[in-house]
C-alpha cells in the first residue's frame, strides 16, 4: 500500500503529556516510560536508499520487557527489512532525562 499523504505528526505539548501521563497512569508506577534512541542510528536508518518514512512495531525482548523496533519505509509503504533496523533503546527509566511534562 503506498504511503498515506502527509500530515502535521506534531503534537502541543499538553497533549503529548495527557498521552504519557495516562500510560504512567495505567502501566504502573514501576513500568517503562519511554525509551531513546541516539541520533547516530537514528541517521543511518534514515540515510538508507529509498527511505520515504519509519515505521515502529511494538515487541518483548528475551527478559519481556518492551521495546520498540524501527525499521525504513519506502515509498510504497513496504518495510525495508534487509536494510537497518532499530532495537534494544536505552530504557526510561533510567534514561529519561530531567523531570518534564512527558516523564513526571
């Protein structure tokens, strides 16, 4: 299926903290916030031939905690499997930065 046409992804920020704070709410006090992935994977995932998007899929690793796989889109909205895909983010907690509307 092709790509969709594009849209504004951006949020206000009072938006994006209801959404968060409603998984802190509900996931409980000791789950996984978020995660981070650092610029430089983030780049060579993107810098791929043919890369028109990133599609995430949500997973478990092997101790089943969560975790969120990135992998290039191309034009016709086909995954790009055999090129670089994005795993094991550096989990929040503990790398969630300083306490803001998104984490607190």
């Amino acid at each position: 299926m092709p790509l969709p046409n594009p849209k504004d992804h951006r949020i206000p920020l009072e938006a994006a903290a209801a959404q968060t704070k409603s998984h802190r709410d509900s996931a409980g006090k000791d789950a996984v916030k978020g995660g981070l992935f650092l610029r430089k994977s983030v780049d060579e995932l993107l810098a791929q031939p043919g890369v028109a998007g990133v599609r995430f899929y949500f997973g478990r690793n092997a101790t089943n905690a969560p975790t969120v796989i990135l992998a290039g889109v191309d034009q016709a909205g086909n995954d790009l499997v055999n090129g670089v895909l994005l795993d094991e983010h550096f989990y929040c907690p503990p790398f969630c930065g300083t306490a803001n509307p998104l984490n607190s």
